[in-house]
C-alpha cells in the first residue's frame, strides 16, 4: 500500500512539474503577446512575487507577521540607486550591495522582534516602516528628498542595456528562482523547524529546536528578497520617490500573502496577481485602501487559508484520498484464529483482536461453556501475548513483523466472564515464558548520547534528584523532593491533582528552573537549564496535551525530532544539495521505522491534525523517540485514550523498556501504573510520600489517604 502511495504521488510529482514548466514557458512569451501596459502590470506582479515569496517565508512559515517590508525595500531600492548615479556603479554590483544592507538592516530589527513575539512583533515593524519613510522625505543628501532620486540607469550586461521586455524576463527567472529555494527550504529541516516554532515554541524546544535560529534565518532570507525586488524596480523605472514606499504598500504586500495562502509556495504567485489586476480591472485606484480592507475582511472570514490553501484542501479531499483495503483503517489490524485444547476445554474458545486503531492487538478469550460469551477485555486493555494449549491450532499474531505468542485462560460454565478475564491478566505473562519466549522487538537504532556513552545500562541509576524545591510567588510547588531513576525501568509518578507531577517533570526537562536542588544525569551533575539544552543531554518528554504540529504531515512530526542532529546547513538546505538530499533520506527512512514500531500503518503524509487524539499521542512518542532519548518523560500518554489503546501502549512501553530506555510516567490508570511500572513515586502537595514496588505502594495507607482522604479511609476501616 505504501508503494502505491509513493507511486501515485510520484505521478502528481511529475504532472505538477509538467504544469509549472509550461506555466513558465508561457509567461516567458509574455512580451511578445500583450502590449506595455499590461507588461508593465506582470512586471509589478513579478516584484511583488519576488518580495512576498520572502514574506511568504515569514508569516506562513515563522509566524511573523511583518508590516514594515516596504522600508526593506526601500532599503535596497536607494541603497542601488544612490551608488550607480552617484559613483557610476553597475547594476549588479549596487543591487548586491543594496542586498547585503538590507540584510543587515534587516536583523537589527529581527533581533528585538523575535524576542518580542506577539503583538509587540508587529508593531517593532510597522514602526520601523514609519522611521524608513520618514528617512526618505528627510535625508535629501542621500534619498533626494520628497522628491526622490531620477535618473537611475538600466542594467547593462556586455554593451546591452535592459529594457523593459528582458528585465521583465530577468524578474521572471528570479521569481522563479525564489519559488524554488522557498520549496527547496520547506522540504528541509529548517522548513519543519520554523513551522515548528511557529506552532508550538514549547514543543518544539523539547526536541531541541531553538526558536531565533529557525526565525532568523526565515527573516534573513526575506530581507534579501526585499532589497533586490526594492533594486529592480528601482533600476526599471529609473524613479523612485518616498510615496513608492509608504505604509500603503507594507499593507498591500501583507495582503498578497494573506490572500493567496500564507505558507503554500504559489501564495504569493496567486495574491500578487489579483491585488495588481483587480484595482486596475475595477477602475479603483482612489479607493485602494479601502478594496484592500474589504479583500483583507473577506479572506480571514470566508478563506482562512487563502485561495491555494482552500483550494488545495479542496482537491485532496475529493481526489488525494488514500485507497485503502476495505474495512482497515489507518493502524495495522490482526486477528487472532480459534485456539484448540485437546483436553477439550476450548472446543470453541475464539480470540479476536479489539479494533483500536494501533497494531498492538488486545485478544479477548471466550469461555467454553453454556451461554459464555468472548471476555469483555477492554477494561483492562492488556496486550496479552498468550500462548494456545498444546494442541494443533495454536497460532501466533502478526504485528509489523513481529510475532506474537498467544494464550489464554478460560473458564467452563455459565456467567464465568470476570474468571476468565481474570485468569488471563494473571497468567498471560507466565504463560509466554511457559511456551516460548517471544522474539524482542527491537527498537530502530538510537545514537548514543555523548555523556551516556561509558554507562552501564543495567547497574547504575540513570537520573538522581537531590532536594528539588520550586516556587511560584507564595505556592510551594516542589518540596525537598529527592529521587532516583534507575537506568532502564519504568519509574511512575503518582498523586492526586495538584500534588507536582507535572511541575517536577517541567523541572526535569528544563520548562521551569529549580529553586533550589542538585541534579544527575548518567553519574554526572547537570543543570536543566532550557528545554533545548535538556535535549541535547538525552531527555525526551511528550506533554499533558498533545502538542503535534497539525501542520506538518505524520512522517513529517517524526522528522522533525531529528532536526538538531540531522540539520545541514542553510544554503545546502536552500539550494537542495546532495548532503542536504541524503539527510533528508536518513531521516525519512528513521522516521518510517518509528512509525512501524509503534504500529502505525496509515498514510503517513496525513496531516497530524486529521488523527484522532489517541493516535496523536502515540505519534507524539514517536517523535519524542526520534531524538535518540536515554530518558522519557512521559505526561499522561494515557489521557484520552480508550481502553483498548491504552493496552497497546503498555505494549509499547514493554517494549521500549526491553530495549534500554528509561521512562518517567505521569499517569492516573493506577491499574495501568501498577502493571507497566517497576518503581512507583508518590507524590503529595509537592512532597515525596513514599516510592516502592508498585503493589507496594499503591496499597499503602498515607496514598489511599492522599487520594481519598482521612474521613473516607477510618469510614472505610471501620466497615
């Protein structure tokens, strides 16, 4: 099935390719079949393309809404035409030039914008768009004033002056060209890491993506556009005034993304076209301003996404739908044969796998007798392998290439469900090692984490916690906690609501600073000072919510856990380089091995926001996974699920421990806690109660206590 997709969008790979090829042939002919008006108005569109494909880049992908481009522009544009009529300059040099100062001017304004963030972002711009215009009316040394600067020679190239008709053509192939990197850019992994930060700044510093780097880099790149489309309008005209640039114009390019779709590639392309021809069309040019609030009112209200994006969604949705074999759905599904027993006790017995949606399959066994129906196995959700008696029938289940033993025990006689069930939770664990062992499944290969390299898996305690204290004002969140989490177990944390879980895990992973406590990770002291810096030491966590970038497809949320150790560089990423290529492929391939381990067998280019909510949360542990972790915070992976996912993720929890990694579990399924957990800590009103065996402890007095209360344990001692 995977091999039909890949095919089929091969073929509409190659038909886009075929498409966007004539559409340039085409536009490339444009000169010779209409006349200069209306060359002039592909000419502005081009401009506009070559700008707001860089603003495309910051607002669709960074998630920065910059209302000041057109004193970028102007930047470049006076930067250019000052040197070449002033000192003679040519047109290549000056617009290189008037590039480079951009860029400059460019990330003194991203620095404090970045940091800013929400509203103050865009002001910090639309301010620096009210400074530059400014600039121009009053600096006549250099900008000529209100009146600006005349003059401006063409570009020549070998004794040949450009007219209008081959800088039309020049500004078509730099369009082009643009379009290009920005695809190239969004296929990479600075692609994924800017709409990462984009949508969840927190989630994506968990996977050690930090924030200005991505958004730097996506504000860099469109300052340069701004300053060479600011250079060829410029040396086209041979005019430019401070009214070319006014906030006017910052407007109407924050439009043009708007309208075409902010963060689909032909956005721009598509806005450009409409906002240059439809004021001309419409005989409108005193009430632009106006038409463009109008545009702007009616694309946020009827078209969120733009034209391409709801065109787009448009046509998957009727003719990108994955084909599927009837009655699967998008998580592997197994079933499991009638099981025989010779001394007849299973005459009839059935096991059925619970459709759930993961491929670890939950086996329900039926009783034999009068009126005995298939065990209601859902309340508990075990992923039972379980082994058949010794006669001939016995089958195994099949789960992304693994095989599973099966057995279980049943009861004979009327109304003997809950004995069956019963019987097989206690018996499903022996009953594999009485048969055979299963094979291990392993995990797909994890890199060493540098400062876990000489450490033995097996003796020592992976994370030590020393006398963790938090405040926030007057509440004492943490108090003196003190913990060890031995390497390779599944260490629980449990507690009523309130009682720091949550808090302690956010200490852990570097969200929050402690007040006061030591730390040790693999032996060695540590500070957790951000969630990027924890990263980078092996620590992994998934959250209370789930937090997947709903933008981004399911292979592509994987992927981007890669990002810190699979990054290339920027150019290589822009201009798609070989490196850049087999980086991509690596990850790709990775990224497909995690899905498979935790059973997921869909369309893998869905987007993550089309999963139901327990499947988003197993896909987020596949991404905490591509890491490369030696530690797994997990918080509340159970919330939302049914019951019959909640079993395949103890199954993946199995496994993952069977392969050597250390998992920290927030949960509130005591039943689930108890069976998956080696060590259970207990927390209350921010203080350590107890940590033990979990039947230990969940039984203990003081933690029936911090769950129910004082009045409902001596009532319950009492009957």
């Amino acid at each position: 099935m995977n091999s039909f997709l890949q095919k089929s969008s091969g073929y509409r790979g190659l038909a886009a390719s075929v498409a966007a090829a004539a559409a340039v042939a085409l536009l490339a002919a444009g000169p010779w079949l209409v006349d200069t008006y209306y060359l002039n108005l592909m000419f502005m569109i081009g401009i506009f393309v070559i700008t707001c494909t860089g603003m495309n880049l910051l607002i669709g992908y960074c998630g920065i809404v910059s209302i000041g481009h057109a004193g970028l522009m102007a930047v470049g544009a006076y930067m250019s035409s000052f040197l070449s009529t002033k000192y003679g300059m040519s047109f290549w040099t000056v617009a290189l030039i008037g590039m480079a100062v951009s860029l400059v001017i460019g990330s003194l304004i991203a620095i404090p914008t970045i940091r800013a963030g929400g509203v103050y972002l865009s002001m910090i711009t639309i301010a620096f768009g009210v400074v530059i215009h400014e600039v121009l009316i009053r600096w006549d040394s250099f900008t000529g004033g209100p009146l600006g600067i005349s003059g401006i020679p063409k570009p020549q190239a070998c004794a040949y002056t450009f007219d209008l008709k081959s800088m039309y053509l020049l500004v078509l192939v730099i369009s082009v060209a643009a379009l290009l990197l920005v695809r190239n850019l969004r296929r990479s992994a600075w692609g994924r890491a800017m709409i990462a930060t984009k949508e969840n700044e927190i989630a994506a510093a968990s996977l050690g993506i930090r924030k200005f780097a991505a958004q730097y880099a996506g504000f860099a790149v469109s300052s340069v556009l701004a300053g060479l489309s600011g250079a060829l309008y410029a040396h086209t005209n041979s005019f430019i005034s401070p009214d070319t640039y006014h906030f006017q114009t910052s407007v109407q390019l924050v439009l043009i993304v708007i309208l075409g779709g902010a963060g689909r590639v032909l956005g721009p392309v598509v806005g450009a076209t409409i906002i240059v021809f439809l004021p001309e069309l419409l005989e409108m040019e005193k009430l632009r301003m106006a038409l463009y609030g109008a545009i702007m009112f009616a694309v946020l209200y009827f078209l969120p996404k733009g034209i391409v994006g709801t065109v787009g969604d448009f046509l998957r949705s009727k003719f990108g739908k994955s084909v599927t074999a009837a009655g699967s759905g998008p998580f592997s599904e197994t079933a499991a044969s009638a099981v025989s027993s010779e001394s007849g006790s299973f005459s009839e017995a059935a096991a059925s796998t619970v459709s759930s949606g993961f491929g670890l399959p939950v086996l329900a066994a039926a009783s034999a007798g009068a009126g005995a129906t298939t065990a209601d196995f859902t309340g508990t959700a075990l992923p039972v392998h379980a082994a058949a008696s010794a006669g001939a029938g016995a089958t195994t289940a099949a789960f992304s290439g693994t095989v599973l033993s099966v057995s279980a025990a049943a009861s004979v006689g009327s109304g003997s469900e809950h004995t069956a069930l019963i019987s097989v939770v206690a018996t499903a664990l022996p009953a594999v090692s009485a048969v055979s062992a299963p094979r291990k499944e392993s995990m797909p290969e994890r890199e060493p984490v540098a400062s876990a390299a000489s450490e033995s898996l097996d003796a020592a305690n992976l994370l030590v916690l020393e006398g963790i204290n938090k405040h926030f004002g007057g509440l004492h969140a943490l108090k003196d906690v003190s913990m060890a989490v031995a390497s390779g177990s599944i260490h629980s944390l449990v507690g009523p609501n309130g009682a720091g879980k949550t808090t302690l895990l956010n200490v852990i992973s570097g969200l929050y600073g402690a007040d006061q406590g030591t730390f040790e990770l693999h032996g060695k002291p540590f500070i957790p000072r951000s969630l990027s810096s924890v990263s980078v030491r092996g620590i992994a966590r998934t959250f209370q919510h789930s937090r997947l970038f709903k933008e981004l497809s399911v292979l592509e949320n994987v992927m981007t856990g890669m990002t810190r150790r699979h990054r290339c560089g920027f150019a290589q990423s822009l201009l798609r380089m070989p490196k850049q290529r087999r980086a991509e492929r690596v990850m790709e391939e990775r990224a497909r091995d995690l899905l498979d381990f935790i059973g997921y067998v869909g369309d893998r280019h869905m987007p993550a926001s089309q999963l139901p909510y327990g499947h988003q949360r197993m896909v987020e542990i596949a991404r905490a996974l591509a890491t490369a972790p030696s530690l797994l915070l997990l918080d509340e992976p159970a919330a939302g699920m049914t019951a019959a996912e909640i079993g395949q993720l103890e199954q993946l929890l199995r496994k993952l421990a069977q392969n050597g990694l250390t998992i920290v579990l927030i949960e509130h399924h005591m039943d689930f806690v108890q069976r998956v957990s080696d060590t259970v800590t207990v927390l209350d009103f921010g203080r350590v109660i107890g940590t033990g065996r979990p039947e230990q402890m969940l039984n203990d007095p003081r933690v029936i206590q911090a769950y129910l209360g004082a009045e409902e344990v001596a009532a319950s001692a009492e009957r």
